[in-house]
C-alpha cells in the first residue's frame, strides 16, 4: 500500500469502509470531536496494527466507538444507573464512559486495563459506518501519538497517508477537541481527560458531583501524558502572550534575529471570543502556525470552565510544561541556533 486514498462519505464509500474494517483493515473516519483511527475492535491483529502505525505506546488504551446504547451494553460487564443516564442525556455526543469490560474486549483494546471506554460520535458518516459494520470499532485520534490531533481529512493524510486503508472525509470537526472521558466507580463519575462534554452539563444532568481522580491515580488515563498534542516547534504558555511578545522585542533590540514568535490566544482562535468556536479551531490553527516553521509558539491561559477546561488542558499538553521567559530562552535558543547552523 503506497498512497491513501481520501473519499468523500457518501453511502458507497462509507459501505467500502465498512468492508474494509471487517476485513481487518484500518479506515480514518470522521466524528464531532476529532478524526479516528478505526479498527474492529474484535479484530485482535487490527487493533495490533492501529497501534504501529500510530506509533502509540502500547500502554495506552483505545476508546470503542458504537452506534447503539445496546452495542455499549454488550462491551461492559454490567451498565449501572449513572451510565445509562449518561448515555441517555449524551450520546451520540463527544462523551466517553469508562466501566469494567466484557471478557470479549480484547486486552489489546483496553491495554490490558480491566475497563473500557465506550463512546456513541454524534456523525452521520461514523454511524452509518459502524452500523454497517456490524462491530464495535476501536479508534484513537487519527495522527502520529503525540502531535496535534486531525480535525479535517487532509491533516490524517499528512499524517497517517500511506500507511493506512481507507480516510473518509466528512468535512472539518465540529467540535474540534477529543470526548470527555468519565470513569464510574463505586456510583460515582471521575473526570480522565475534559472534553466535548463539559464538567457543569454532567453535574446538572446527573445532579451528582464530577470528581478529579485521586493524585496517586494520576496513571488512571493513561493517555494522559505530561507532552501531547504537542507541534513540532516549541509551546510556551505565557499569562498573556502580546505582553510576552512586546516584552521579547524590547529585550532583543540590537541582538541579532529576533525570533519568530506566534501566538494563540482566545481571540487568536475565535475574534469574537467564543469558546465553543476557538475549541474547533485550535488543532488546525496549531497545525497552521507549526507549518509556518516558528522559533516558538505562545500560548495564553483559557478559562478553566466549560470547554475552556479542555481547551487549556490540550494546551498545557501541548507545552509539556513549558511556560514563561526561562523557559523560552532555553528552548528557543537552542532551536534557534540549529537552524543558523
Ligand atoms: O473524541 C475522541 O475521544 C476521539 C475520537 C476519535 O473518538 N478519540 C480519542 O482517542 O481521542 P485517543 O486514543 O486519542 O484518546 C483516548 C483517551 C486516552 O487518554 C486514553 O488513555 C483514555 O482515553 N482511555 C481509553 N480507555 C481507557 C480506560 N479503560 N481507562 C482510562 N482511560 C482510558
Ligand atoms: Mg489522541
């Protein structure tokens, strides 16, 4: 397989699709949140191959994507109340509930984990797809472990072309940052990973109290790696990114090239300040500026409340913990000097 054809999501392709997972194939397909990387989750040797051509760690475990509440059903060991109001109120939507697993998910899915995320992707196309599919399918985000997710067809060809059956487009994602991961336990939700779904509509939905997972279960999502998301040139969160930049001009008057700075920020991402809209954007726009070959990207602080929550987690990844002028100077010089080199 040399090249990776992208098709539109019309009813033939998203049939070849299904046909291909069956086969043991791997499709990129379009959801709300991100583009996934699609395996039958059955498929012990497909999952395998989900995780070489991702060149994911095999510690980190898959979410499967379903196209009932019963197909979830069948994927847990039992499906208690909470869950079942969960899905009722969210799904399809960009929320993925974590309970112990059926002994017929694979250890491969869960990274030998004894639980399983499920989600339902509120899209058309990735619906029809698992349907015709007549499986559950496994699907990490669709690029390279570590760097910014896809949110439109042409960046899972960048990064995944070629190395992968299928990618059906269905257009930019609408919500632009992954599903809200949930654990229940003992009756009560954990908070893995803010999405989609934010922390305040769980908590009114359920009229119960989303919690944090405790610091020693700081490994309870594995995926939730200090570096992720992260753009090839370097990500700093600043307080405030044009104070950062005017400060930065003033320090390197007379001092050689000054570096080539981007910036994101709230109104960066969305001029009118929308979050919902700057979620959307985020990933493309991180993907846009890392193109552009900076010496550094500054990043701002977003609200930590509704989907800025996770919005300001994907940056805080993204960053690797970056932040401030000690920092910038250490990385960015560094990186400037290689490239005068
Ligand atoms: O929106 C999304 O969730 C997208 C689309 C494709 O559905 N998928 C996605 O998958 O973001 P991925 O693999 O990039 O992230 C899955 C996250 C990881 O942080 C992983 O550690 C966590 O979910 N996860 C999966 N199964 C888990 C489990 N059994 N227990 C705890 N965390 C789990
Ligand atoms: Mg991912």
């Amino acid at each position: 397989m040399r090249k990776t054809k992208t098709d539109p999501s019309t009813d033939r392709h998203i049939r070849r699709a299904a046909h291909i997972l069956r086969r043991g194939g791997l499709v990129a397909f379009p959801t709300e949140t991100v583009y996934g990387l699609g395996a039958n989750a059955f498929d012990e040797k497909a999952v395998c191959r989900v995780f070489e051509v991702k060149k994911r760690p095999a510690f980190d475990p898959l979410i499967v994507h379903v196209a009932s509440a019963a197909q979830a059903r069948s994927l847990w060991l039992a499906t208690p109340p909470l869950a079942e109001a969960l899905m009722k109120k969210f799904w399809p939507g960009p929320l993925s509930i974590v309970l112990p697993k059926d002994p017929r998910v694979p250890d491969v899915v869960t990274a030998g984990l004894p639980t399983v995320a499920v989600r339902m992707p509120d899209h058309r196309a990735a619906l029809a797809m698992i349907r015709a599919a007549g499986v559950p399918v496994a699907a990490p985000s669709a690029n390279l472990f570590g760097y910014t997710s896809p949110t439109a067809a042409a960046s899972v060809a960048e990064d995944l072309g070629g190395r992968i059956d299928a990618i059906l487009d269905g257009g930019p994602a609408r919500v632009g940052v992954e599903s809200t991961v949930v654990k229940i336990e003992g009756g009560r939700m954990f908070l893995l990973r803010p999405g989609g779904i934010t922390v305040e509509a769980i908590e009114e939905a359920t009229g119960k109290k989303v919690f944090r997972p405790r610091a020693g279960k700081a490994k309870e999502s594995p995926g939730q790696l200090k570096s992720h998301y992260a753009p090839h040139a370097p990500l700093i969160m600043a307080s405030d990114p044009a104070a950062f930049v005017r400060r930065l001009r003033a320090l390197e008057k007379g001092r050689g090239r000054p570096a080539r700075v981007a910036a994101i920020t709230l109104s960066s991402l969305s001029p009118r300040r929308d979050l919902y809209q700057a979620a959307a954007r985020l990933f493309q726009v991180m993907r846009k500026l890392d193109k552009m070959d900076p010496d550094a990207i500054v990043a701002g602080p977003f609200p930590a409340q509704g989907i800025g929550r996770a919005i300001a987690d994907r940056l805080e990844k993204a960053s690797g913990g970056k932040r401030g002028w000690k920092s910038f100077f250490s990385t960015v010089n560094r990186r400037k000097k290689e490239k005068e080199r």
